[in-house]
C-alpha cells in the first residue's frame, strides 16, 4: 500500500506533483541552463562566422561574394569570360576546386596554366570524389584543347596524381 492510503489526506494531483517538482532547485537550473546555452551557442556562431570572415581578408567581404557568385552565374554566357577575369585580378584564384574547374573552361592561357598549377597545390587536401573529378576534367583538357602547353600541363598533372 501507498503511504496515501494510511493519511486521511487525499492523494495530490497531477498539478501539484509537478508543481511540487518545479519548485526543485535542480530544475530551475537547468531550465536557466538550457536557455543560457542556446543563446551561447548562437552567438558562438555568428563570432565564429565573423572570424572567419576576418581571417580571409579581402576574400572574405560581401564584395568578394558578389564577384564570386558572378563567376559561378555567368557560366556559359557571354560574360563569363570577363566576370574570370575581373575575379582573378582583384582576388587571385579562388580557393574551391570545383570553381577552379569552372574556370578551366575559359580556354584562355593565362587563366587555365594558373588554375592546374593551384588545384596541383589542392589536390592533397580534397575529398576522393572530388580528386576523380578533377582528373576526369584535367584529363578532357588533355584531350580536347587546342592549345599544345595547357595539353602538356594537363599531361603533368595528369602523371603526377595518377
């Protein structure tokens, strides 16, 4: 038997168990906890967002962003070729393989060489599917271009990754 059955007393509600419960100073701690962490792991966020924003320097401005996505949305028009060319010789070569790749299909020299010596500097550090698409892309070049360096240069990387 219950210790209510023996008391005259009635068994207290629902209610008041969780009243009763609320009132436990292990709780109310918690709750201000939970809430506390939520708001901490936000603002952690955005000043994480903001360092690295930071650290990449010029690459890291909403300007950067525009000329960048520029590149990836003109792909195939007319402009693609002159939105490359205004990327590069403000901010260099872009860090990302796959716009690397984009940018090899400019067909322009001194856009291509440069774009197959900086995915050699990356191509440690990317993940296995993008290493195959890369030599997939590298090894097209190699036998579609016209132009007889970017063919040796995609035969070197070709040979060199293998």
């Amino acid at each position: 038997m219950s210790q209510y059955d023996d008391d005259e007393r009635e068994r207290p509600s629902w209610r008041e168990i969780d009243r009763l419960r609320d009132k436990s100073r292990h709780v109310r701690k918690e709750e201000k906890k939970e809430k506390s962490l939520k708001v901490d792991r936000w603002k952690t966020g955005r000043a994480k967002e903001a360092l690295e924003r930071l650290l990449k320097g010029e690459k890291g401005t909403p300007a950067h962003d525009k000329l960048y996505n520029k590149i990836h949305s003109s792909y195939g028009t007319e402009s693609f070729i002159k939105n490359v060319k205004n990327y590069i010789e403000k901010y260099g070569l872009p860090d990302d393989a796959s716009t690397l790749m984009l940018i090899m299909d400019t067909k322009v020299e001194e856009v291509v060489l440069p774009a197959i010596e900086k995915l050699e500097l990356i191509y440690t550090k990317l993940s296995d599917k993008m290493k195959e698409d890369v030599r997939r892309k590298i090894s097209i070049i190699k036998m579609t271009e016209k132009s007889e360096t970017i063919r040796e240069k995609a035969k070197d990387f070709l040979e060199k990754f293998s």
